[in-house]
C-alpha cells in the first residue's frame, strides 16, 4: 500500500484514531492514519482515567446552571472564552436544550456499556499485543469537604448503580483509612471499576499495533476532504492528496470543520482543558482522586503525579492564564499536605470535542464518511469500543 492510497484513511492518530486504525488494519484493510503529531493533542495530556462512573453526560440541569454562571461571568467547573463567538451560543441553546431533566440518564445505560467494552478491550489489547499502557485498576475516589456536595455525588452514585456501576461510600475515617496522604475531607465515594493508565504510552501502543498489521501512519495535516458527484474522493493534505473511499474523522475538536468540507455540519465544540504534571519522592496514592470542590483530578503514575481540571468553551485557541496551572498545585497541596510538590512542573493545554449532548458521534455522517468525534472528557475511556465499532460496522457492510 502506498502512502496515497488506501482504502480508508483515518483523520487523527490520537487514542480514538489509533483505536480505530487498529481494529480496521487487524481486520485486514488498507488504511492510513494522517496527523501532522501522531499521539498528540488531548490523548497526550488529559489524566489517563476509564471512567465507566462518568456514564452521566455531561448535558444535565446541575452541569446547565454551571453554563449560565459561566455566561455571566461567574466562577464554576467551566468558564466561556470571550468575545464569546456566535457559534458558542448556538451550541449553547442546543446544550440547554438537551440538559433537559431526565434526558441523560436515559442516554447513561449506552455509555456505561461503552466503558464496560473499552476496560474489556484495552486489558485484552495490552495482552495480545504484548505492549505497556500503564493499565492499572486503580479506582477512583471522589471526597469532598461539604457534606452537601457529597450527598449529590453519593445520589449520582446511586442512580449509576441501575446501569451496573459499582459505588462505596466513605466516611472520612474510612477515607483516611484508604488514602492516607489525604488531607482531612467529610467523606467520599470510592468507583472501584475505573482504572487508570497512561495516555500517551497507551496512544503510541495501538498506534504501534496498527502498524504491526499494516496500517500506514502517515505525517501530515488534513486540510479538507475531497468529495465528487455524492461521493467521498480522498482528502487534502499539506504534504499531497490522498485517494480513499471512506474517510474517518478521528481529529477532536478539528473534525467538524473538515466534515464541512464535505457539505457536514457536526455539533462539535472545543472544551479546552489544561494539565499540571509534577514529580513526587515517593507513592502517594493508591487510587486517582476526584477532588469534588475544586473540580480537579490528581492521578499518580509511578514517580509524577498528573493534575487536571476546569475546561474553558469557545473563543480562540489560546493557552489558559498562568492561574489556571497555580490553582492546580494549590489544590494539589491542600489535598495532598504532607507531599512535596516543589519539583519542575511540565504544563499541557489542548481542546476536547464537546457535543452538546454529551454524547459521542459515533456514525456515517454521510456515504463514505464517518465521524468519530464527541467524546469529550471520555475519548480515553471509550476509544477502543469506538474503534471497534467502527471497524465491524465498516467491514459488515462491505464498505471497506
């Protein structure tokens, strides 16, 4: 095969892009995965979680108030870039809409599912590929130091339970008990079915992998997808044309514009979030700590600890204020007293595709043209059910 003709190319060599190469290449057909930084982007710098407990979407009326404090300028988990563009407020209005009280429990069975399959798929991946990824059932613990705040988060966990993910309550001697590097909390709700893993050795693995069966990674940047009398041509790229029949949009928050070079309209936003690695001496945690009040995530991985929170919607792609990245290490430190975390921190900001919904886009958006975007804070949770999703549905009907 050569580097300009496949029978699929995939737009994105980040997790989902990678996932979705691999099952496609296993299965036996041509494909190229096109990036300009292979591994890059949100894959490289978000916290590593498999959440099956974010099988809530994010569209609910708690995570509506938050966009309106934001809009007007309040504080919260997220704040809204400004000038606010015309595009965020449209995405805005479809996001009230689908934060309708109800609606996403509904749609939590469907994602519980999709985590359920991705823990199943990355374990036996790791194992039949014979590559690290860092995959370690670490659990997540959500605490708080408001009781209020851990009624909510404990009402959540008992809601989560109907669609079969696994919750226990701790009071704050348990929480003590479990982790003892903690700071003194009210309580917290230990997920004992997430995991944890590294992003960025997971990403290069099944890129790697992907390549083991023949796919062909190529360094470019997709500039627009090509398409003739209904049909999908190739793609542009700033290194020479591609000629495909079926095109993959596997590129965050850069799929929606070039799904509208093909006449596509996808709802896709960019959150952008940010992340504060810094080494440590000695283990800390056991499991990945949810830290309710500040809305930030601390997950240890041999000698660093990564921190991540807030995410910011709409505006330019600019890097977050040097704030953003303080108040990470400040709720690190009042989390973690005892621990030093004085050593040379390593900054990441990138964006993540948002839907309004919450869901992903996960389907053919048009003949020969499949989106694989939306994923928003679970791209690394639901990769490896994205991607093989996409391969059985692709070679089932003969497409590929």
């Amino acid at each position: 095969m050569s580097a300009r003709d496949a029978d699929v190319a995939v737009v994105g060599a980040g997790v989902v892009g990678a996932f979705a190469a691999y099952y496609l290449a296993r299965a036996g057909v041509r494909v190229l995965v096109l990036d300009p930084e292979p591994a890059g982007g949100a894959s490289a710098g978000n916290a590593g979680l498999l959440v099956p407990s974010y099988s809530h979407p994010m569209a609910h009326p708690q995570m509506l108030v938050e966009g309106v404090r934001a809009l007007l300028g309040g504080s919260g988990d997220i704040a809204l870039r400004r000038p606010v563009r015309p595009a965020t407020l449209a995405w805005l209005g479809r996001f009230a809409f689908a934060a309708r009280p109800g609606r996403a429990w509904r749609a939590a069975p469907r994602l519980a599912a999709l985590a359920d399959r991705s823990l199943l798929l990355y374990a036996e991946f790791a194992a039949t590929e014979h590559l690290d990824i860092g995959l370690r059932e670490a659990g997540l613990l959500a605490v708080s130091r408001h009781r209020r705040t851990l009624d909510t988060q404990r009402r959540a966990a008992v809601r989560l339970s109907h669609v079969g993910v696994a919750s226990e309550m701790l009071d704050a001697a348990a929480v003590a008990a479990t982790e003892p590097a903690l700071g003194p909390v009210a309580g917290g709700v230990r997920f004992p079915g997430d995991a944890l893993l590294d992003p960025l050795l997971a990403t290069r693995a099944a890129l790697t992998a992907a390549e083991r069966h023949g796919a062909v990674l190529v360094r470019a940047a997709a500039r627009r997808v090509r398409h003739a009398s209904g049909r999908i041509t190739g793609v542009d790229t700033d290194t020479g044309p591609v000629a495909t029949t079926t095109v993959i949009l596997a590129a965050g928050a850069a799929s929606a514009l070039l799904a509208r070079s093909a006449g596509v309209r996808l709802p896709v936003e960019p959150g952008y979030g940010w992340s504060l690695t810094v080494p440590v001496a000695a283990p800390l945690l056991r499991h990945a700590v949810l830290d309710l009040d500040a809305h930030v995530v601390i997950a240890q991985r041999d000698d660093r600890l990564r921190l991540t929170g807030g995410m910011e919607l709409g505006g330019p792609p600019t890097p977050p204020a040097p704030e953003a990245f303080a108040g990470l290490r400040r709720t690190a430190s009042a989390l973690l007293p005892g621990a030093s975390l004085d050593g040379t921190e390593v900054r990441w900001c990138g964006a993540r595709p948002m839907t309004p919904d919450g869901l992903p886009i996960v389907r053919e958006v048009r003949p020969g043209l499949v989106a694989a975007t939306g994923h928003g804070q679970l791209g690394m949770t639901l990769a490896p059910a994205t991607g093989e999703l996409i391969a059985t549905d692709l070679t089932a009907r003969s497409r590929v």
